[in-house]
C-alpha cells in the first residue's frame, strides 16, 4: 500500500484539481534527479543540486577526495533526493496556499485517489455541502 497526501486550493471545490503526492522514497527523484526537480518546478533545489555536483567536481580535481570518494557521496547525495523530493513538493504546495486536504492509501495513486474522492464525496454527502 502507497500513502499519499492530497493537497488543494482553499475553497476549490473540485476534486480534479486535488495534488497528490506520494509519500516515502521516490524512485524517479533518485534516478533522474534534476530532471524530476526541473518538471515538478522545484527551481532552488535544482540549483541547489547543481551546485553540489560542482562542488564533489571540483573537490576531485583538486584532489580533496578519490574516485571512490566521489562515488559513494553521490550515491548516497541521490538516495537523499529520493527520500526528500517528495517533502520538497508538499513544501512548495504550502508555500503556494495549498492546503492538506486529505490522506489516502491505494495499491497505486489511482487506487488512493479513488479513495479520497469518496471520502470527500461521503463527508460532503453528510454536511450537505457542495
């Protein structure tokens, strides 16, 4: 089972517009970080991973750390990314207003996304809201 967050503009009432985010290690952020960082517009980080890899380029060629050296730290800087990416996005959506509108579990995000929708649906059926 996948968790996700849903995160959505206060005061939307559509559903489609809901974000989900997945929670845990994300696979895509660890195999092709700045790509995954530049589609989902998470600019400073992509800078920030830039910069990074600079840095351990030039700390090898200046000799302060070995191939070996160079390797393990960008292995373990890429499974960082894969855990932290998805922080990053729900970090952004707050910072753009979105609020945390609900949480779900699915075998895939289609799954989760299903269930938030008929939780929503339910609690809206209940109150008598839109």
């Amino acid at each position: 089972m996948r968790i996700y967050t849903f995160h959505m503009v206060p005061g939307a009432t559509a559903l489609g517009d809901a974000v989900a985010v997945k929670e845990g290690f994300s696979g895509l952020a660890f195999l092709f970080d700045i790509l995954w960082v530049l589609y989902h517009r998470l600019w400073l980080w992509a800078v920030a991973i830039v910069a990074v890899w600079v840095l351990l380029d030039l700390a090898l060629y200046y000799g302060v750390i070995d191939s070996q050296t160079l390797t393990i730290a960008m292995i373990g800087f890429k499974i960082w990314i894969g855990f932290s990416g998805n922080d990053w996005r729900r970090r952004k959506l707050d910072g753009a207003g979105y609020l945390m509108a609900g949480i779900a579990a699915g075998r895939d995000q289609e799954a989760a996304d299903q269930r938030f929708y008929d939780s929503v649906l339910n609690q809206r059926a209940a109150t008598g809201g839109p």
